[in-house]
C-alpha cells in the first residue's frame, strides 16, 4: 500500500494483503484481500495507531520510513490484540524498545500472552486523554467489539475516529477511501464482515454506538483497521451499523438445503417458486457448493430462513449440519424459520433443523414438510404451498 497523508501530519502507513483467501483460520473467506491498516501521527510525540499482521512487519517499517526513521517512534496505540494489528509489534519493538504502548488492560494481558514482551505498557480507560503535542488523542473502551480488549482511539483536534475492527472491510485496494471504491464491492464487503464477525455481538455493538453518539463528538472520518476510509459521510455506516445490530429485515428469504440424491433438492426449488409468488426476493444455496462466508452475509438482512436436508442416519447431512452449528452462535433475532426434507424409511433430519433453529432462537413458522423418496406431483404441490405460506408469514399475513 502506498504511503498517504490522509490528514496534514497523519499518514495512512498499513499495507494490503492481496492474496489472503481465507481468514481468521478458514472461517472466512477473503476473495478480495484484505488490508491491515496501521495510522502514523507526526507531533511532538510519535505515534503509531496499531501495527499490521506479523508477515508484514517488514513491509509496515518501510511505510514508516518513508514519513520518519522508525527509531523515532514514541508512543504505539494497540486498539486491538488480535495478531493481524499487533503481528509486527515485537520486530517495531526491538527497534524502538522505549516506546510507551497504550491500551486497555485487557489488551495488555492480551499482548503478554502472545508475545511475552518486556514492555511499557499505559493501561487506558474510557475517557482517557493523551496529549501527543499539537493533537491529543482520546480512548474509548469497546470491550466485545469484537474482543474484550478492543479499543477505539478519537483525535478530537482532526475529528478521526480509528475504531479498529468496527466498519472494516476485507477488501485490498490501493485506494484508501470510501469514496474512491466500487460502491456495490465497499458494501457488500462492510455486510460480509458485520455478518460473519459482529451479528452475535448487535447488543453490544448497539450500546457502544449509542455511548459514542451521545459523547457528541464530531466525526469527520472514520478510519478502520481493514478496508478503506469513511470521510465522505462516514455516518452512513454508523447507520447501517445501527440497523444491521437492530436486526432490521427486508422482505427476503434465504434458503439453504443440502440434498443427497436430489429428492431434497427439488423440494427446495418448488418451495422457493411458492416463496417468489408472494412477490419476495429469495436467494437459493445448496451449501455443499457454496461459501459459507457469502451465504451468512444474504442472510444478514434477510426475514426468513429455510433450511432442508436429506435424512442420513436419522440426521442432517453433514455440511448443512456444520453451516448449522456455525450459524447457531449468531443468535439471529427477529427471523422466521422453517424446515424440510426428504427421507426414506426414518426421518429424523426435519426435526433435528428445528431444535437447532430454536436453539439459535429463531422463530418457527411452520411444522416442517417431509417427504419420503421422492416427491410426486402433490408432494410438489405441498412444497409450493409451504413455501407461499412462509412467504405470508414474512409478509405479516
Ligand atoms: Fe482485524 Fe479482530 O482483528
């Protein structure tokens, strides 16, 4: 990533990860890349706002060389533990040992526990100020969002929040603004991540907004630790936020199935013809084929949930049954769910979905539909009319 002066004396110093396909151990998939923003302020006291994953300690020392030699480094904001912003920490740190780190107490133990570092380390509270010279910098403690060391950093004279994880994108891009991105990859992205890293967290990710907001700061940009940078508008993503942690839905059914022989499969299609009658936008997934990451982000804003599986030793086939257990700990609020599936002489898998869905606190529209072998043409008949019913109950009806 090009160096930046992203405001006078402040320079965007991260780099781009453009390879990177899968995250956080393959529970996320990255086909745009990511990047790991790093901020550097230049004032009496030198300050580095997070560092960047490990393999590019490197990469993130050159940046920094580019504006001031490394070695004048004062001052290191650790917002967050995690390895891909503190990764080059401890090759920073054998070059600027005095350097004082700043973070919340949680991310000192946190930073101990990974690195084992004899560092000075300030513990910072809500509120906390840190006057750098001509700018200052504020902490405000966001524990759980998304880990309970998380920080947020302000800088009240340039009015930038640096929030680190919160509105993040993955997605690698020598831009560094919102504003200069493919719209349509920017949103989809910034859904991505809400989905598959923060929707379990909407209560807490609520109240920190709703703290922050009422500290009525002004908020000029918004600088993430991953994607590019909110500074036209960025309350447009603090509203999505809001919406996104509110559970606010659209008129939208996701139906995700897993079928063996195919009997499953075309119960799906039927079901979804019944759902598209009704005049609501559907998305269709058999998930032994599909990214998961892709799939929990159509479920963000989607009402409804369908989900169906073959029976295969009295329970659900294994992907599904995976993608089941992934989804359980989102706790999704405000849904309607349903379940269906073939089976051929025991079922087992219809009613299993369901506990899960009530286990996962999802509200069940419908008895689940079975049917044995193969559907026939009333069988279809019935899955047409499940899936119009469902699509009612969405609707309200
Ligand atoms: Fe981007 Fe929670 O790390």
């Amino acid at each position: 990533m090009a160096v930046l002066e992203i405001l006078p004396g402040i320079y965007s110093v991260g780099v781009v990860d453009w390879n990177v396909r899968n995250f956080h151990g393959h529970t996320y998939t990255t086909k745009r890349g990511t990047t790991y923003n790093a901020y550097l302020i230049i004032d009496e006291k030198v300050t580095l706002i997070d560092t960047v994953y490990g393999p590019f300690a490197a990469e993130l020392m050159e940046n920094i060389r580019q504006v001031i030699p490394v070695e004048k480094v004062d001052y290191i904001i650790a917002n967050h533990v995690e390895t891909d912003h503190s990764g080059a920490l401890p090759e920073i740190m054998k070059l600027v040992p005095k350097a004082k780190i700043f973070g919340t107490k949680n991310c000192q133990e946190g930073l101990y526990r990974y690195y084992y570092g004899d560092w000075d380390f300030g513990i910072v509270k809500t509120g906390d100020k840190l006057k750098l010279g001509k700018r200052s910098l504020t902490f405000i403690e966001a524990p759980m969002v998304h880990w309970p060391d998380s920080m947020f950093t302000y800088c009240p004279e340039e009015e930038l929040l640096m929030p680190n994880d919160a509105f993040g994108q993955h997605l690698a891009t020598n831009e560094r603004f919102a504003d200069q991105v493919d719209p349509c990859a920017l949103w989809d992205e910034a859904a991505k991540y809400y989905s598959n890293i923060l929707w379990p967290l909407g209560a807490v990710i609520l109240k920190k907004i709703e703290e922050v907001l009422k500290l009525n700061i002004p908020i000029k940009i918004i600088a993430p630790s991953h994607g590019v940078i909110w500074r036209k508008d960025p309350i447009q993503i603090i509203n999505k936020y809001v919406s996104w942690a509110k559970n606010e839905t659209l008129a939208k059914v996701v139906l995700v199935y897993e079928s063996m022989w195919g009997a499953t499969e075309k119960m799906a299609r039927k079901i979804i013809e019944g759902v598209q009658k009704e005049g609501l936008s559907v998305k269709l997934f058999d998930i032994t084929g599909s990214d998961r990451t892709e799939v929990v982000k159509e479920m963000l804003e989607a009402k409804g949930f369908i989900f169906g599986s073959s029976t295969h030793d009295n329970g659900i086939l294994t992907t599904l049954a995976g993608f089941l257990e992934f989804i359980k700990g989102f706790k999704p609020k405000n849904r309607l769910a349903a379940s269906f599936g073939s089976y051929g002489w025991a079922g087992g898998a219809v009613k299993q979905i369901e506990d899960i869905a009530k286990e996962a606190g999802l509200e069940l529209a419908a008895t689940g539909l079975q049917v044995k072998y193969m559907p026939d043409k009333d069988d279809l008949e019935k899955c047409f009319e499940f899936g119009r019913n469902f699509a009612l109950k969405i609707k309200g009806k």
